[in-house]
C-alpha cells in the first residue's frame, strides 16, 4: 500500500470511529445543548462551557404557591381566587435555552442517556430546597407515548432521583389519553383537556397515600393543568401535601 492509500485509510478509519463513538456514548462527546464537542473536564454534566454558563436559572420573584413570576412575594391572584391542591411548585429553570434543549432532546428525539443530566439537576435542586417526602410520584405519559417514545421520561427521571434521595417511588397514576394537543390551548382550555386523562390505577392500594407528603415530578409546568390535576387525585384518595418539583417552567 502506498503512503498516501495508507493515510487515506488512516483518515477513513479514524472518522469511522469518532462517529461511533458519538453515536454509542453521545454523553461523553458532545454538549447535550449545541451539539459541539466537549473536553475532560466537561463530562460530568455534559455542557459545554458557554452553555453551562448560560443556563436559565429562574429568578426568586415568584408566587411562593404556584412559582409564577409575580412583582411582590404574595400569592398570585390565581392563586388567591382558588387555592392549588398542592402546597407549592418548584421549578429550578426556565423553558428555554439549554434546558428546553435538553428536554427536547431526552423526550422527542431519542436521547434516553440524558436521564441522568435531568435527574442531576433535580437532585441538586431537591437537597438545596432540602425537600423530603413520603413517597415520589411522577406524572406518567400514556401507553400510545411510552410506545413511540420507547421509555417512559419520567419514570426513568423518578427512579433515578429517589436512590439518589432515598426515597420511596409509588406509582398511584394512570395517563388515560390525550384529547388534544395542549400546545395552543389557554388554562381552562387545557384544565378542561387534562381532567379525566389521567386517574387512580385499579389496581393501587389507595391507603399508602392516606396522610402522606409527596413529591411529584414532571419534565415542564407550563399553565400547571397537567400536576394540578394529577395533585387533584391524590389529594382527593387521601395525600396530605404535594409538592411540585419540575425541571423548568414555561
Ligand atoms: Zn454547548
Ligand atoms: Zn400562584
């Protein structure tokens, strides 16, 4: 083989490789947000630096109830006319950037390695805020998703996160279906749409909820239709408080 054949195939190989690197261990390669490719030091979230240091923390103005944007640190008016069923929500970014990125890229375009990126900051956040509970409840996604998607999102997101707080997962909820997409519909629209998509397993025991504090998780609280209704139900079979905890808000 001639030089120039042999570094020819040197090249080919090379390329080869790096793609399967990236396709096998994307984790390891690449910021989870723009795609470029990231050094040693960066593995451990998975961000380049220019993302890391953009990420869309949310500011502290917020209804200390539904974790709104308010100007005082009062209950919103929303919240004033009808009490939430849950105590509060929690968010630790906003919809945006980085993290919409992430979150995108984890439901909707096949990225199941990002589950423990999402539970990390979850983690962080939860023995910052130094949140317990009794049990963890994640909002579920339907049969028909859980097909396409392959994964259930949150429920890989939830197991990780209660090894990691010791705490016990319980899983009371069931995901109907979906009337309609929920993207372009106002709060009652999406109220309305959400109710009666998601309700008690049968099979569930129902006393483990009795008097218990839960922690319920979701990827996005946006109008909050989705965990207010899910709060509803185990509030209404018997759970004493529910906390919120989402990765972002919209
Ligand atoms: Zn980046
Ligand atoms: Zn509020």
């Amino acid at each position: 083989m001639s030089k120039f054949s042999q570094t020819k195939a040197y090249t080919w190989l090379k390329d080869k490789w790096q793609h399967f690197k990236h396709a096998m261990y994307p984790e390891a390669y690449v910021c989870h947000c723009c795609g470029t490719e990231i050094g040693d030091d960066d593995r451990e979230d998975s961000l380049c630096p220019k993302c890391r240091e953009r990420l869309p923390y949310r500011h502290e103005q917020t209804c200390p109830i539904c974790g709104c944007y308010t100007h005082t640190l009062s209950p919103c008016k929303r919240c004033q006319i009808a009490m939430p069923p849950y105590k509060q929500a929690l968010a630790p970014f906003d919809y945006t950037g980085a993290i919409r990125r992430m979150i995108i890229n984890y439901k909707d375009n096949g990225s199941p390695w990002l589950a423990p990126y999402i539970a990390k900051y979850l983690i962080t956040y939860a023995k910052a805020m130094e949140l317990t509970a009794d049990y963890l409840v994640y909002v579920p996604s339907s049969d028909k998703a859980i097909k396409t998607r392959g994964f259930e999102h949150n429920k890989k997101v939830a197991t990780l996160i209660c090894t990691a707080l010791d705490m016990p997962l319980t899983e009371p909820l069931h995901r109907v279906y979906q009337k309609k997409d929920q993207s372009n519909l106002t709060y009652e629209e999406r109220y309305q749409n959400v109710q009666g998509s998601f309700i008690l397993r049968e099979d569930y025991d129902r006393s483990l909820l009795i008097g218990k504090k839960i922690l319920l998780i979701d990827d996005v609280m946006t109008t909050g239709a989705t965990v207010t209704t899910c709060a509803q139900i185990l509030k209404n079979n018997g759970a004493q408080e529910i906390i919120i905890l989402t990765l972002a808000r919209s």
